[in-house]
C-alpha cells in the first residue's frame, strides 16, 4: 500500500512509503493518508485529509525597477506570514509586507515562503 506521511498541523508532506502498516511508520506529529501526491505542488489539507494543489502566494510587487539611491523603495505586499530572502539574508515577515533598497545598480531577486503556498520570486531591476 502507498502511503503518504504528512506533518498533521501543516499537511506538509514529509514522505512517500510503500508499506502494510502505515501507523508505525508514521512519526510524532505526523498522519497519513494512501495515494500519491506531487510533494513540490501538492499537500494534505490537514483538517479534510485530502490531497490538495498548493495555492500561488498571493503577494503583489508595486514596482520592477528602483533607483539605486537606498531611498527609492519596492514594496512587496500582500504577503502571508513568511520568510523572504533578499542578498542573501532572510526576513521573518508578520505584518504583510516587505520594503526593499538597494544602493548598488544590478538584477536582485526576492524569495518567498509560506507553506502550503507555493514559493514566489519577485525580481527588481535597480538602475
């Protein structure tokens, strides 16, 4: 039987198992339902214990291109509760959104992650 081991709070995958005894296979925190799923696309919702596309991060950038002066501002907003990662640092981001500026001219991109959406780059062209 194959099975699908999933964090029971998040619906995160965390395996695919061909086993008989699903149960003690599956870790603290985690369940498990039978099937398969595409786990880049694809999650458990946690309460309906069905498979389920991940939704596209509903973020919204105002702006592609900035000065590089590190006053003119992109805006990421929109955002769940996520991490962001910019030049090489992440961001908690808890309040919905995420100002960036760059002093330096150049192509950056902007990672986001939340689970279960999928995760989202955002690209500035700094001039």
């Amino acid at each position: 039987m194959e099975i699908i081991r999933f964090d029971s709070l998040t619906g995160r995958p965390t395996g695919i198992l061909n086993t008989i005894d699903p149960i003690r296979r599956c870790g603290p925190g985690e369940s498990w339902v039978g099937g398969r799923l595409n786990d880049l696309t694809q999650y458990v919702n946690p309460v309906t214990r069905l498979k389920t596309d991940r939704p596209i991060m509903p973020g919204t950038l105002n702006k592609t291109t900035i000065t590089a002066d590190k006053m003119d501002t992109a805006i990421i907003s929109n955002l769940p509760p996520c991490t962001v990662t910019f030049a090489g640092e992440a961001y908690e981001v808890t309040d919905g959104s995420f100002e960036l500026t760059v002093d330096t001219p150049g192509t950056y991109e902007i990672s986001v992650e939340a689970f279960p959406y999928l995760p989202a780059t955002f690209t500035i062209e700094a001039v």
